[in-house]
C-alpha cells in the first residue's frame, strides 16, 4: 500500500519482501513450480521447494507431508551466530509443519514479542547473537520443547564464548574518533596514567573519568590518547559529543546518543528496539564480544553517561566532563582523573609549537606575561596564538601588554578564578574583531543547534552571504570558532557562553530577537522547499512569506534537499524544540513538518516521534487547528513505523475529528487512509477495506486525483491480499490512469508494482515483468533507492517462478546490494533467501 503522503514504506505491499502466507497459486502454477524444481538435484531441488513455497504461498499444507525433519540440526551446539540461526529457523519450519501452516512471519512474529520486525530478522539471519532473555522467548514461541529450550540456551552460550575468543565474523568496525590537535603537547603524565590503567585492566570494563576546569583541554588529551592506542581495540571506537555544558536545552540526551552508536555498529532502523532500555540492552549486547574504546565527551552528569557505558572485559570508556563524576567514581568504579592547568613548561611548549621555537625563545619575559594571563590553560593560550600567528611581526612582549590592559568590561563567570581568566583572554580578542565579525560572534550565540552553515549564518546576521562568510573566516583566524567541516561552524561551549553573554549586554532584545526570527525563519523556508523537492506532492502547510535578510538555502533538486537535511538533521531537531521554548509555536510545528518525510525515509522514527511531540504541544498552544491535524496526522503514522500500534491509533483519530470539524474533505481521505494502514500493518486486511473506501469517497468528493489514484492502488493491494486478484488489478489500473494523467511517477511506480505483483499471482509472468520493469524506471528516474531494491526483488520473483533461476539471483544480489547500502532489514529477508537456494 501506499501513503497518501508517499514516503518510504517498510510495510505493505512496498515495504518488506512479500509474505509466503498472503495467498495460494493456482494448480497450474503449483505444477509448473513443481516440475522446475524436480528437474534439479535432490538437495538443491527440496530446499528450493521449501523455501520457494513459503516465499510466494505454495501452500505450506501441500508441502507437509514432504518435510520430515530429518534436516534436524543439533540443537546442542552451535558454531556461530549464523549456526545458531539455522537453529531457530529449523524450529520455524517445523513448528509451521506441525500446524498445517505458512511460517511465522517476521512481522507476525514481531507482533507476539514487542519486538521491531528488523531485529527479529536480525536474530533468525544470524546478524545479531538474541540476548538469552530474548533466546528464550523466541524458542517458547517457535514450539520449543523445554529440553529443546535448555539445549538452545547451551548452544547460544556456547557462540558467545567463541566471540568471546575472537571467532567473531566479519562486521561493522566503527572509526569514529576526531582527528587529532594539531601541536598537542605535554599532559605526560595523565596519559601515562590512562595507559596504566589500560594495561592493568582485567574483568570488566574500565572507566577513566578525566575532569577539569573549562578551557583545560580534556577534549584534545582524550582524543589524542585515544587515537595513540586506537590500535588496542580492534573492534572499533566509538565518539560522541553529549554537549553537556552546552546552549540550555541542546544536551544530548542518553536516547539520542545510543540511536547514533546502534547506527555506527550497523544495526539498522527498524532493528532499533523502541524504548531507551531496550535501546541499551541491544548496545551492551553488541558491545559484549568486543574490544572497542568508547570516548564520551563533554558530559554534564554521571546520569547522562551511564547508559552509554560498556559492561564487557576488553572494553574502555573514556569520559571528559567539568564535573568529578564522584557517583561515577562510587558506584561504577569509575578511576577519576583530574586534568589541571599546563605547567609553566608545557605552556611554553605549546606557544612554541604554535608560534615558532626561535620567536618563543627571543622573548622570554613576553611569553611569560602570556602565560601568566592566560592562566596555563590551553584553550586561552590557543586564542592568544592564534593572533600571534596571524600578526607574526607582532612583538609577543606587545600581545602581553594588550592583555594587561584588557579587563573585559563585563562581570566575572560564575565559574571561578579561572574560567575568570580565560574569559578575558575572549575579550581581548574579541575586542579586536571588525565590527562584522564580533557581531556575527554575539549573534551566533544565540543560535540553537549544535554547528552552522554559511547560508544560516547570513540569515541569521541579516547581511549578504558573501559578508557573512567574510565575518566567519575572521572568526576562525582568530580561533574564536572552529570550521569542522568544509562551510559549517562551531563553537567550544565556552566560547558559545561567552558570545551569548555578550549578546545580551551588546545587542538590544529586539535586535536579539530578530536575529532568532531569522535563523528560524530561515530553518523553515529552507526545510519547505526541501520537504517539497523530497515529495513534489505533498501536501505542505501554508507559511508565512520569507521576511527581510534572511537568506534560504538555495537548493536545486531532491538529492540536494537530502544532503541540505543530512548537513542539517540535529539543527532542525534542536530548532524545533528552541522555537517551542521562546514562544515561536508556528515555527515549531511547521519546521517539525518539514522534517517528516526526512525522517521516515531515513529511518528515524524516534527522532521523528519526538519532534513531532514537541510539534503538537506548539500547535496546541497556537490554537492552530490545522496545524494540530497535520502533526496528529504524521504522528500517528510514526508510531505505526515504529510498530506501536495501540499508540498510533489515538492521534490518528484526533487528526479525523479535526478535520471533519474543519470540513476538511482531503484531509479526512487522508486519515481514513492512514486507518487502512495501520489495518493493514496489523495484518488485518479485511479490516483495512472499508476505511480504504472511504478514503476513495472523500478524495472524489475534494476532487483529489492524486488522492484518489493513491486510494485505489491501497484498495487494489488489499484486495490480493484476500486472494481478489483480477478486482484489484482493475482498482490498480484505474489508479495507474489517474496517476499518468496528474503525473505523480512515485505512486506510479508503486501501482505499477502492484499490477506486476497481481500479473504474477494470476500466472502471467512476462506482463508481470513488463509491468516491474516500467515500476523500476521510474523508482530510478525519482532517486528512491529503496523502492529501486524492493522492485527488483519483484522482478526476481518473477524470473524466478517463470523458470530463469539464474537472472532471478542475479536480480535478487542486486537488490541485496541497494538493501545493504540503506542498511535495511529487508537484506536480512533476501539473504536468508538467497542462502536456501544456495545462491
């Protein structure tokens, strides 16, 4: 089926490789199958009939009294994750021969546990090892005896006790560490201590938990131990900022963060558990065999941390924070580590690696008045470099002096002697920008996301693009802001602390507050195009016209909106949360909006959840009734992504009664549609039906073509889910005629693999592939690397049951390719597969 908002589906009939236990061939195609397949060897021929039969519906009846379990493997022992696998696909076959019945599906399967349906794919395809836990439930469900139970349990053991000795198969190796401080130096003996600590590690995990002042440099000595010893974790290393001493509100939380490692660990979105605790039981799983190096950096409190841990001997976790992390130390055993000022001589030593050995020296006492004022912390030692760099005629004796007589002119941090200091050292070099560029410094600490672009930072400014980016290049000269990648900026938080603070004594509250309006304004202008040229017929919310000086990114084409989103995700995440906390609901809601079908194409269901959580409590408040409906709407297909069905059906229904109060006929089509989905999501087709129908009545009545060619392919896949194949492919061909006229090619391309898929249930194969041909040019010619794989596994099919068995694995490879591109679990499905026609 489709949306009626056509995003990426990962159900129905464009979503997941087609359920075996959907329909039954006719006798004509049972036979056919039947007489290919015994022309092959014994061996290959059975497990081709096998797998073949459930694939596409040859009634797992007609095949039981063929199966006689004697390909029964032991239950005892297993070699691998992938060993163990046949195990528990072996219990699945034999449980469906025991009840006369197609095997358990993936998603049905996933419906009884709780579970996403990718993890469960990941279990029976040997990617991921099932926690003993899960092991459990899962055999009680395939019909397990309870000795089976205890002998999968010791076989299960037993593959973890060989990745434990390093038999572990290939896999995803993490390399997520920064690169390195140019000029690093000193800090001997908190990296000898770091090595101590690794070399006597023993059971367990070890905790370094390394503190110090802002400024002191923990960053540069985690990243540069790290990357010294990087080669001790073979299995990979892991990073991430948790922002902890960041902008109010742009902390990561604990949720975000382990989404990121699953991601870098390979697990992909629909193997995603749904709640945080299911979230790190998955992380620690994968984690268990390993040997990895876990840097967690910038974290404000031990609770923020403590998910993120490893428990697993081999494994290291080293965390950088201002705060001593005592609870860490007292309840994980945590080894604290306190990073102080540099000496005197490391000082000296950094200057010189920065400004020349032969310069340092020549000015003994310039560079001690340097070192004195900047308190031996790096990050002010660096700033001062920076414009000695950039002035190499400068007396050092002369910067001394500037810095003498600077006192700031603003009050004192609340962070003590030292954070007094390095604060000066900002002033006086911000005291030396042109007046373009300290603007820009004041206004980008108002800015809510976590890094800036060039377009986003002449938007918020309010001046021309080449202006803007003439202020950013002054500001990372000056080593006030770090451009991290190529035209994307970013501060260190106490530079972002420093430029907010100057902002509000600076700059008036109106002057503040139209630099926010224009930094949103120009998240939401730039999202709506992008959301359009993602989705060219969407059904986007009027917004206000683009206000004066702010400057949208221009953006060409759909591959352009991706990247523009992919640069942007975690921004527009925090911008919808900013403009929710300071008044600005429109702009929340509507940048939530723009945010969708990024979001569910990507696979980040739980960001988009949250996002659209914020959305509608701004909506709400604005008393924006459209508005509500649209983000109910969208909410409620999100929690049907994420399989929580009884959660999506409340919003989903909020969404109809406002627009049934609005009168508002399509959007009423849309969520009757939504309710077919969800219908069908749960396997329930013939429940699916009715709201379907009226979904058709009310797009007709809006005079929606598009809504209405939509709707009649959604009836057509319902109907050959219930065995009506020559009514759904008339229903499917109707929408085909309206889709051509309205030329929407991605619900084309999708009706059109609905027709290829009822051509083949009635046997007609070559109109089947024509039909998957032209559903694959045009999958192609829209950019949709997904619906590209999918096809192809149709056309396979199709290849497949019209005797080619060897076009069809070479189609079915191709779309295993694309499947492990997107990291999609529909590649676990088509392996398995392709593994049982020996392929």
């Amino acid at each position: 089926m489709e949306w009626s908002v056509p995003t990426a589906s990962f159900g129905g009939h464009r979503g997941g490789l087609r359920d075996p236990s959907r329909w039954r061939p006719t006798g004509d195609q049972v036979m056919a199958c039947a007489a290919r397949l015994l022309g092959r060897s014994h061996a290959v021929g059975r497990a081709s009939r096998l797998y073949f039969g459930c694939s596409r519906g040859m009634g797992v009846r007609s095949l039981a009294t063929e199966w006689d379990g004697s390909d029964q493997p032991s239950l005892t022992h297993a070699a691998s994750v992938a060993d163990l696998a046949l195990r528990l696909r072996w219990l699945r076959r034999r449980q469906a021969h025991q009840r006369g019945a197609a095997p358990l599906t993936y998603r049905e399967l996933a419906a009884r546990t709780g579970w996403s349906h990718g993890i469960i794919g990941a279990y029976l395809t040997g990617k991921v090892l099932p926690p003993t836990d899960r092991l459990d439930i899962l055999v009680r469900l395939l019909g397990a005896t309870a000795a089976e139970q205890g002998a999968l349990a010791t076989a299960r053991d037993g593959v973890e006790e060989l990745l434990r000795a390093g038999a572990a198969p290939a896999r995803v190796v993490p390399r997520q560490l920064p690169g390195g401080v140019a000029g690093f130096t000193g800090r001997e003996a908190v990296l000898d201590r770091l090595d101590e600590l690794l070399d006597a590690a023993t059971e367990g995990a070890v905790i370094a938990a390394v503190s110090g002042t802002a400024g002191a440099g923990k960053t540069a000595v985690a990243v540069h131990w790290a990357r010294r010893v990087a080669e001790r974790f073979p299995d990979g290393q892991l990073y991430v900022n948790l922002r902890g001493f960041a902008a109010a509100g742009s902390a990561m939380t604990p949720a975000e963060a382990i989404r990121m490692f699953l991601d870098a660990l390979g697990v992909p979105p629909l193997g995603i558990p749904a709640g945080q605790d299911a979230q790190v039981g998955l992380y620690r799983s994968l984690l268990a065999d390993r040997q990895m190096l876990v840097l967690l950096d910038n974290a404000a409190t031990a609770d923020q941390i403590r998910p993120l841990l490893p428990a697993a001997p081999g494994c290291l976790a080293l965390v950088t924070s201002r705060d001593q992390l005592t609870s860490l130390v007292a309840n994980e055993g945590a080894h604290p580590i306190r990073l102080d000022r540099l000496s005197p001589a490391e000082a000296r030593q950094l200057l010189a690696t920065r400004l020349g050995a032969a310069r340092v020296e020549a000015e003994p006492a310039g560079v001690e008045d340097i070192i004195a004022a900047c308190a031996r912390l790096p990050l002010a030692l660096v700033v001062v470099a920076a414009r000695g760099a950039v002035h190499p005629s400068f007396p050092l004796t002369a910067l001394a002096g500037e810095l003498r007589e600077n006192d700031g002119g603003l009050r004192v941090w609340h962070g003590g002697d030292a954070a007094a200091d390095v604060r000066a050292v900002f002033s006086w070099s911000y005291l030396r920008l042109g007046p373009q560029a300290a603007r820009m410094f004041r206004l980008l600490g108002l800015h809510p996301g976590p890094d800036i672009g060039e377009a986003a930072a002449a938007s918020l400014a309010g001046v021309p693009a080449a202006e803007a980016r003439q202020a950013l290049a002054e500001l990372v000269r000056a080593s006030l802001l770090d451009e991290h990648v190529p035209t994307r900026y970013a501060f260190h938080d106490l530079l972002r602390v420093y430029a907010a603070e100057l902002a509000h004594t600076v700059d008036s509250a109106a002057e503040r507050d139209d630099a926010i309006d224009r930094s949103l304004d120009h998240y939401l202008q730039t999202g709506h195009r992008a959301a359009i040229l993602l989705n060219p017929h969407c059904y986007p919310p009027v917004i206000a016209p683009v206000r004066p000086a702010v400057t949208p990114k221009r953006l060409i084409d759909g591959a352009e909106a991706r990247a523009w989103f992919d640069a942007e995700h975690r921004v527009l995440v925090a911008a919808v949360d900013f403009a929710g906390s300071t008044g600005r609901d429109v702009h929340s809601w509507q940048i939530a909006w723009s945010l969708v079908d990024y979001l569910d194409r990507r696979g980040h269901w739980l960001d988009w959840v949250a996002v659209l959580t914020t959305a509608l409590a701004a909506a709400r408040r604005a008393a924006d009734l459209p508005g509500q409906a649209l983000t109910c709407r969208h909410l409620g297909r999100a929690y049907v992504r994420l399989h929580r069905f009884d959660e999506a059906d409340a919003p989903t229904r909020v969404a109809l009664e406002i627009y049934e109060q609005l009168g508002d006929d399509s959007g009423q089509a849309n969520i009757h549609g939504n309710l077919g989905y969800l219908a069908e999501q749960q396997s329930r087709h013939r429940d699916a039906i009715k709201p379907a129908e009226r979904s058709l009545e009310l797009f007709r009545i809006a005079g929606d073509p598009r809504g209405e060619g939509i709707a009649l392919n959604n009836l057509g896949w319902y109907h050959l889910q219930l065995d009506d194949c020559l009514l759904a492919l008339d229903y499917c061909q109707q929408a085909l005629a309206l889709q051509r006229q309205v030329d929407d090619r991605a619900s084309m391309a999708i009706t059109l693999d609905s027709i290829g898929y009822a051509r083949y249930r009635l046997g007609q194969f070559g109109p089947a592939k024509d039909a998957y041909q032209e559903a694959l040019r045009l999958s192609r010619e829209v950019g949709d690397r997904y619906y590209e794989a999918d096809t192809l596994v149709h056309i396979g099919d199709t290849q497949h049951a019209a005797g080619e068995p060897e076009a069809a694995r070479r189609t079915w490879h191709q779309a295993l390719s694309i499947f492990d591109e997107l990291g999609h679990p529909d590649a676990a499905q088509l392996r398995e597969r392709l593994d049982h026609l020996g392929a």
